[in-house]
C-alpha cells in the first residue's frame, strides 16, 4: 500500500483547539497514486480547500500524517515540499511580467534560457495568453490572471501540482478546450495533481479518481464512473450527475416469484425475483422501507412500461429532457436524440433491474446496484 | 390574458444608445427569452415594457393597445428583477401577499395563493423570514413568487435563477414552464444562460449592443446560427469552427477538411469568397471506420466526460484541434488514431469578413424583417 506518492493518514483538521475547535477535515485517509489527477470535490465548507491547504503547508495537521514522495512532509515549510500551486489569492508577482511570472520557478533550475522560453510559449499557447505575455498581473482580466496562475503552476517539474478551482472564471467557450488541452498536458508530462472544486463537471472531465466530500469527511473516492454507477450513499447518488439520479421512496414486498417496490400513489414496480442475487432480495425485504434510484439517462421507453404524464420537454440541442409524473414527483429521462412530446402526452417508461439503485432509507447507505449488493 | 408587442423602441443614455429600434410581438401565452450578455440592453428593454423607463422612441403594445400613455402599475405587468427590490420590513409571506392582498382577497385566498406558489419555488419553509435572513437564491424566488402571485397577465422576469444553486435550477428549469403555462401569463425572460434559453423559450431573440441579431424557435437558433457568435453562444462544448477554402465543381459546392471533401448544401457558397468559415458542433461528428467515405483521421488528445456525453479534444493531421462529443455509455476509443464523419446536413458554413451565416433558412429573416 506504500506505493502512494502522496499518502494522507488519520488526518483531522481543527481549527482552534484540538477537538474542541471547528472539526474541519475528520480522520482523512486516502492515497494519490504518482501520475493520477484527483479530484477533491464537495460544497463550500466540506474540507476540500482545508485538506488542500494542509497538503501544500499552509495549514498546521491537527492530527494524523501526510506523506509526499516517501518523506512524512507536516512540518516540512510549502517551499521545501516541491509542490507546484495554483491557488485562488496566491497572486501573481506584481513587478514580474506575465512571461516572468510563468518562467519564475524554471530560472531556478539547470534549464537554459531557450528552453525556458520554449516551455512558456507551450503553456502560454495551451492556455491562450501568448498575447499577453509581455503585459503585467495588474494590467489584465480576473480570468486571465486565473490562466496565468495556472500556467506557472503547470510548468514546473513538481512531485505534486495542487489546482484550487482552476478554471471557476474561464468564459463557457473556452472551457471544453482548455479542459482537454490541460488533461492531455498532465498526462502527457507524467505530472501528478491534486484539484479542489466545487464544479462537478470539472471534476469529472479532468480527473482519474474524485474524492466526494461533505462535512469534513470523505463520503466517497472513486473513479467518475464508477461514483455514478456505484455510489456509496444517497449523498454520492443525487450529487454526482447532471440532471441528479432520480430518487422514490419505496415499500418492499415479496413472493416466491416477484419483489415489488410500491411508490406513491400506489406506482409499483415488479421484478421477478431472479433479477436480482438473493443477497439483494434478502436486504430489501429486511429493510422494508427503502429509497430506490435510477438515473436520468438509464430510463428507457418501451411497452408495458410506467405510464406517465410528460410535464417538460427540454431539448438542449444535444441532449433532451423529459420530465415525467410518476408517484406524484417528476422522473426525469435523458435522451440524446430531440424527443418530441409535449406536456400531458402519456410515455411508457422501463426501469431494468439492472439500472435499479436501492439504498437504506435512514442511513441512506446503498444496499444494491442493479442485481448485486453493494 | 394578454399578447405583447413592441414597435422601434430605442433608449439612449448621454449619446449611448442601449436599445436601438427593437421590434417584436409575443403571442397570448408564449415566452419570449431575451438571451445576451450584460450590456446588452436587456433589462433596459424590460423596464421599458414595464413602464418604469421611457423610450426615446417607439411603442409598446399590450393586447394592441398603446401603452405610452398608461402608468406602470396599469398595465398588467408582474416583475421580478436581479436587485429583488424586496420590502426589507416584510416577511417573504407579506412580500409575495403583497399584489394579492391590494385586491379584495380573503385572507384565506391570500394565504392558499402564497402558500401555493412557495411551493412550488421550495420556500415554503421560509415564509415567516425577513428578507435579510434569506439567502440570495431564496431573496430571487421570493421575487419570482410575489410577482407570479397576483397571477399578472404578463410578467417580465430578469433572471430569476441566477443565484439559484445548481441543482435546484435544474429543478426550477424543469417545473418553471408548468408554473407559467398554469397562470396563462406572457412572459418575457431574461437570461445568460443557453441552457435555460432554450428551456424555456417558445423563441428566443438573441440580444447584443441594443439589437436583436437574431429571433426565432431554440431549433431556428440552434441549428441556423445567424452568426459566429451565436454559435458559439449555443451549445457546450463550443462548436468546432474552421478556416476553409470554399471550392466548386461540376458536382456542386464543398470544403476541404484534413483531405476528405465535405458537399455543400445549395447556396451554401452564394455570395462569399473562397475563403469560409466551416462550423460543425461536436455532437455532429461521429466516430466511424476508416474506410468511411469522407472519414477524418484524428489523434485523441484527452477525453472529458461532461454531463451524460463524452467529449474527446483531438488533433487533425495538421494539427487543428477538433471537439468530439458523443453520448455516454457508448463506446469509442479513448486513445490512438481514430475516424470521424460529420453528418452532411450539420454543416455550417459562415462569410469569414463578418461572420454571417450563409445559406440560412429564409425562415430568421422574415421573422426579423416582420
């Protein structure tokens, strides 16, 4: 387990007193493997930007060990870690030029000055600043020093590059681009990097593993595919996907052939018993009252569906949504195609058992995803 | 219930013109969705409609009646603006009773409607709040509730969702057209947001630097972009645009890409130079086997998942960065050499001088000249 580049065990963040203070981060433990982009995603005041600052130095470890590159690093100061930041107020050197600013950390190495300037113009292109590369911090936009910032963190050869919210102030335009641009330059140096944002889209398109956070805790640290076809808990469910999963509490009953979830409205939903493991059948029948969830694009139409009334049709030009009555609350589909109904048209809707997310109602911990337990 | 028009209204302040000669009509029950970025007159316009500013020149009209001689409060117009221009001594529940109780309501008619329209914009939990105890996305729904509570026959909303929370817009955007097709209200909506632009708009008239450049149904917009920057102001990722040489010959009109011949549509060349702009969004590029005709040889650079699509950035044999994008959960390669065809229909081409779309559907144009 020690082939983690930068490990981070029992870690406990109090602001004020220990464990009298704001418990900020609580018993943190995860790894980062070298080559990987994490990203730490939650809400303001889930621990994120604390856990990140107490990587990078700027905050005192509570409790517990944070461990880069083999070398236990809490009492080590941020410049003797060799981590590269990109941090929101870590500013700019007002008297450097752009150009400067980018090349700062590189004047110090054993590159020559033409490769300093090759690598400069590389980051300066991928992040559409080469133009203002002679002008200085003051003298241009909020987005741009943003861009900058990123480009000064991104050059250097770091154990570890630290990104909070990198691209929170890029114009919508740029965004697709610069996400694909910055992953594949990552990637191709071998760079590893940590990004804290509250953007799970970001957090999504650029990163190999998300770490879910919500109260100081680690809800959830797992790759985006899976934290969407296997989340943990209710939380993970209904955080990570746009439009969210679709949740519906449920009765469970059972026969010897069939289990039946009954919605609201007294809505059921059959599956032969054989649909799921017996491990599945047995949980949810224990546990009786249940949330069951299914995501937004894993609905299919089809006959002998769920009748429901459609009350919005949305097409986005790539992506339609419907959403539908069921149980008294809106289901919502997603279909890549433009659908045409319109309010108050009826549309049978299928749940396969396989897309079927079933959690515990009071812990909201997930019992099943699809036909095995979780 | 009412039908809206407005007829070559203009505004300037000092000698900047905000609103230059606006034109449009929105019929009995529509949205329109005024879409632009800020400074481009938007709200303005509103406050105009609503009476609140005069205009230099040009009319409003409500059923085809001449406003300019009717007061604000007596045109039948509910608001919600960006500033809220909540009543900071009454609670959320007074301030959205507050068209109602001006009537001769019963207090149990005001508090079923109150109640009723909370609900439905999720503060019923915080209608006993002073405004200073509610949070901007709850200040912006108290707004949107009082100005829908006193069922208005036309309601001018200024982005309502703005500082609404990401999922409980998404929420709000799904529920909000049910909400006004309820009332029977003509509305107009203002936003920044595509997404919500094309959600919620019967049509939407894309506004910039006091003009409207463009009017028409999400698809008219979507699909016949009147320009560069519309298209790029619809549709994430941003759509592809490339420098191409428009070229002729016996079998019609095409562009050359990376080597392949891409046909034209008819007209797609009428007018322009050899020198065009080619627009394809991403979603029109489809990964296919080589032997494709037409079939574009990319190399993946990176993959990035974006709500329930993939989207792939990749090179071209000339280097030219080309945004793929395709549903998730369908499977493509994700590294190496790869094959893309563009579906012929989804071609755009644009004048590389001004932008303009050529060969557009005669459809935008009659809208605008009307």
């Amino acid at each position: 387990m020690k082939d983690f580049l930068l490990d981070i065990e029992h870690v406990d963040k109090y602001y004020g007193r220990i464990d009298k203070g704001v418990h900020a981060v609580r018993d943190l433990s995860m790894g980062v493997q070298a080559g990987e982009i994490v990203a730490l995603l939650g809400s303001s005041g889930c621990g994120k930007t604390s856990t990140l600052r107490m990587i990078a130095g700027f905050e005192v470890v509570s409790r517990g060990q944070i461990t880069l590159a083999g070398k236990q690093i809490n009492n080590l100061a941020p410049v003797k870690r060799n981590v590269a930041m990109a941090f929101e107020g870590y500013s700019l050197y007002p008297p450097l030029s752009v150009r400067d600013n980018i090349a700062f950390a590189l004047k110090a190495t054993k590159l020559d000055a033409a490769a300093v300037s090759s690598r400069v113009a590389e980051v300066a292109e991928m992040l559409e600043i080469s133009d203002i590369l002679d002008k200085f911090p003051s003298s241009i936009s909020g987005g741009q020093q943003q861009r900058v910032s990123l480009g000064r963190a991104l050059i250097r050869d770091a154990d570890l590059h630290l990104l909070d919210e990198p691209m929170g102030q890029l114009e919508p335009q740029l965004r697709a681009l610069l996400r694909g641009r910055i992953k594949h330059y990552i990637k191709s140096r071998g760079l590893t990097a940590i990004l804290v944002t509250h953007d799970q889209a970001e957090a999504n398109a650029l990163s190999d593993r998300i770490a879910v956070m919500e109260g100081g805790n680690l809800v959830q640290f797992a790759t985006p595919d899976n934290l969407k076809k296997e989340p943990a808990n209710l939380f993970t469910g209904t955080f990570i996907g746009e439009p969210p999963m679709n949740v519906f509490d449920a009765v469970v009953s059972c026969t010897q052939e069939s289990i039946t979830f009954t919605l609201d409205d007294s809505v059921s939903l059959s599956y032969p018993c054989s649909a799921f493991s017996p491990a599945v059948i047995d949980a949810a029948v224990q546990r009786q009252e249940v949330a069951i969830g299914i995501r937004p694009y894993a609905l299919r139409r089809g006959n002998n569906g769920l009748r429901c009334t459609v009350v919005a049709n949305q097409w986005l030009g790539d992506q339609t949504h419907i959403a539908a009555n069921l149980a008294g609350k809106p289901i919502v589909l997603v279909e890549h195609d433009r659908a045409l109904d319109k309010p108050d048209d009826t549309i049978d809707i299928n749940i396969d058992a396989d897309n079927l997310h079933i959690f515990d109602r009071s812990s909201g911990n997930a019992i099943s995803h699809g036909a095995v337990l979780a | 219930m009412s039908s809206l028009e407005v007829k070559g209204v203009t505004k300037r302040y000092q000698k900047e013109t905000v609103v230059d000669d606006v034109s449009f009509h929105v019929d009995t029950g529509d949205t329109l969705v005024l879409f632009g970025p800020s400074g481009a007159g938007k709200t303005v316009l509103l406050r105009m409609i609503a009476g609140l500013v005069e205009p230099e020149s040009g009319q409003v009209f409500i059923s085809g009646q001449d406003m300019s001689d009717v007061e604000a409060e007596y045109r039948g117009i509910g608001m919600a603006f960006q500033n809220f221009a909540l009543f900071p001594h009454m609670s959320a529940f007074d301030n959205i009773a507050s068209p109602l109780t001006a009537g001769r309501n019963s207090t149990s008619v005001v508090t079923a409607g109150v109640e009723k329209v909370a609900r439905l914009l999720k503060i019923d939990h915080v209608l006993q709040h002073a405004p200073r105890e509610l949070s901007n996305g709850q200040k912006q729904r108290t707004a949107l509730a009082r100005a829908l509570a006193g069922s208005p026959p036309i309601l001018l909303l200024d982005d309502p969702l703005r500082n609404v929370d990401a999922k409980l817009r998404f929420e709000m955007r799904l529920e909000l057209p049910q909400l006004l097709k309820a009332q029977g209200a003509t509305v107009i909506y203002v936003t920044q947001d595509y997404k919500e632009a094309m959600a919620l708009g019967n049509r939407i008239a894309v506004v910039n630097q006091g003009k409207i450049e463009q009017i028409g149904t999400p698809a008219d917009i979507y699909l016949t972009p009147a320009s560069i920057d519309i298209a790029r102001l619809f549709g994430d990722p941003v759509i592809n645009l490339f420098d191409v040489i428009g070229k002729q010959d016996d079998q019609g009109g095409y562009i050359e890409l990376s080597g392949q011949r891409l046909a034209l549509a008819d007209h797609q060349l009428e007018g322009v130079g050899s020198s065009v702009v080619l627009g394809i969004r991403p979603e029109s590029l489809r990964f296919v086997n080589p032997d494709t005709p037409g079939a574009i040889r990319l190399t993946i650079e990176a993959e990035t998942p974006l709500n329930e699509k993939i989207v792939t950035l990749a090179l071209t044999e000339r280097g030219r960065e080309v945004l793929v994008s395709r549903p998730a959960g369908t499977s493509a390669p994700t590294h190496g050499t790869v094959f893309v065809a563009a579906d012929p229909q989804s071609l755009l081409i644009f004048d590389s001088t001004e932008g303009r779309l050529t060969g557009a559907s005669s459809v935008n144009k009659t809208e605008v000249a009307a």
